[in-house]
C-alpha cells in the first residue's frame, strides 16, 4: 500500500502536499510551499478553468499562510502578489470588471506591505505595474496619456520607481519602467529617452524593446533621423536586420503609417553608406509589407533607390 502511494504521489506531486497539509494543516512552511506550487504549476495549466481554480486555491493556502502569525512574512506575500496578478491577466477579458479591479487592489496591499519590510527593485517595479493597470482600468494594457483614468495612481506608480532609481541606480528593468509611465504621462520625448537607455542597458535581442522606443518616438513631434540612428545602431548592435520587420508591428504601422513614410522621404535626401541603405530599404519593405490593405504608398516612395555616400 505505502508502495502504490509513493509510486502514486512521484506521478502527481501535488499529492504529496495534499497529504502534508491532511497530517499539519497549520504548517505555514508546508502552506506557503504547497500554495507557490500551484501558482508554478497554473503556469503549463493550458485549460482555463483548471488554471483559475489552482490560483484560488493558492491564494486560499498562502492567505491561511499568513494568518497563522501575526508578523508579516514576506515570501507568502510576493507568492500571494504573483497570484493576484496571474488571476487578474486570466480573468482581464472575462468582463468581470469588479473582481479584476479587486484582484489589483489586493496585489498593490501586498506589494505595499512588501514596501515596508525590505527593499528590491524587482518589487517595486512590480507595484509601479499594478499602479498603471489602476489608472487606466479597465484598458490597462493600452498605452498612451488618453487612457488614463486616474492620474494619481500613474504618479504613485512614478514615486516607485523614482525611488528605485535613487537607492539601486539605472537599470534595465527601471529605464524600461520610467519610459512607460512617462509615455502614459504624455511626455513623449522623455519617455524615448528613457526608453533609449533600457536598449542601452540591455544584451538581450527583443523586439519589444525596439516598438516601445518608434512608439515614443513617433507620438511626440517626430525627430525622423533620431528614428532611423535608432534602427541602424539596433541593426548594427546585434548583427539582425530582421529586427526591423519584428519592430514595425502592424498596430504601429497602421496608426503611424504618414510619420514612417515621412522618414523614408527625409532619406531620399541625405548620402547614405552601405549598412545606412541596407536599414533604409528594410525599413521601407517592412514598412509596404505591414500597411493597412487599403492603403497605397506614395509611388515615388516604392520605386526609390537609396544614394551611396
């Protein structure tokens, strides 16, 4: 029988943290592991359901967790917060607006009772999303200054990170973070700026970090030749010209497409050297290829060839 049940909790582990919580069910370490487990495990959970349900019952154990003691524990609380927020981008397009918006004001709770017992630029971070998500709900996931509800939570959001900024230094995480609330701020070129410091800071190839910066960019008074420096030293960097098709996303090019072949037209008159007209005529392909259907370029724009330095 003892065999059958090893053999049993090897195949499922959750099993054996069933049986634990069973013989100490006031175990906060045996809670708050069983309770990290789940919220892992929900991760490769591919049905919806099954996903949510594992986080109720991680958040219901991680909460228990915590209410043993009266101290605070820090690593229940991070688990907790990382819950909250898995359970609020599952049930963001559910249209179940009170329980979203009562998700993120119980992971900012957490983050803040985090505040308080230590420092880390990754919590504060953390809370500076949650803030953002707070001041343009329900469209927490768009960008932009018009989508911006409520702008203390946007300043909150900003205090954060200015703090991580003045205790850790710049960072990667932290310039990537400035750049978006500043954007969401509506103060564009600051946001860009930003923006071009996380690209600095960073070793990693991700196209991401390439739309943010043309998103900055072109919302403010478009600086073109700041735009394209921006594409060549991208290209030049990581030896990958293919990066401007992934920058150039179809929502960018379709909400920008007069700014972008503006910038193909200020080319035509300036010398180019050899890797400048390779990322020109990329960026002109990429471009073409990801315009709204119903919309033609500017004929002289398509037949143009690019002038050797």
């Amino acid at each position: 029988m003892e065999k059958m049940n090893l053999k049993r909790c090897k195949k499922n582990p959750k099993l054996m943290f069933m049986n634990a919580v069973r013989i100490y069910p006031n175990d906060e370490i045996i809670l708050h592991r069983y309770g990290d487990a789940l919220w892992m495990l929900s991760k490769y959970e591919r049905n919806k359901h099954d996903e949510l349900a594992m986080l109720e019952k991680s958040e219901i154990l991680l909460t228990t967790a915590i209410g043993l003691h009266q101290k605070t524990h820090l690593a229940e609380y991070k688990t907790r917060n990382n819950v909250y927020i898995s359970m609020f981008d599952l049930l963001e397009k559910s249209g179940d607006q009170e329980k979203c918006k009562t998700l993120l004001l119980k992971a900012r709770e957490d983050c803040l009772l985090l505040m308080k017992e230590h420092f880390t630029t990754s919590d504060h971070c953390d809370l500076a999303v949650v803030c953002q998500y707070l001041a343009k709900f329900p469209k927490c996931k768009k960008f932009g200054k018009q989508f911006v509800k409520d702008v203390e939570y946007i300043n909150e959001a900003l205090d954060h990170v200015n703090t991580t900024l003045h205790l850790k230094g710049q960072t990667f995480a932290i310039a990537k973070r400035f750049g978006s609330i500043l954007f969401d701020l509506g103060e564009y070129e600051t946001a860009a700026a930003w923006a071009t410091r996380a690209l600095l800071l960073t070793k990693e190839e991700n196209a991401k970090n390439i739309i943010n910066i043309c998103w900055y960019l072109l919302q403010g008074k478009p600086e073109y030749r700041g735009i394209f420096h921006m594409f060549t030293y991208v290209v030049k960097k990581y030896g990958n010209i293919g990066l401007i098709s992934k920058a150039l996303a179809y929502d960018l090019v379709k909400d920008n497409l007069t700014k972008l072949c503006s910038i193909i037209t200020c080319l035509q008159i300036i010398l180019l050297n050899e890797h400048q007209r390779s990322v020109a005529q990329a960026l002109l392909e990429s471009i073409d290829k990801r315009k709204p259907p119903n919309k033609l370029l500017d004929p002289r724009i398509q037949r143009y060839t690019f002038e050797r330095s």
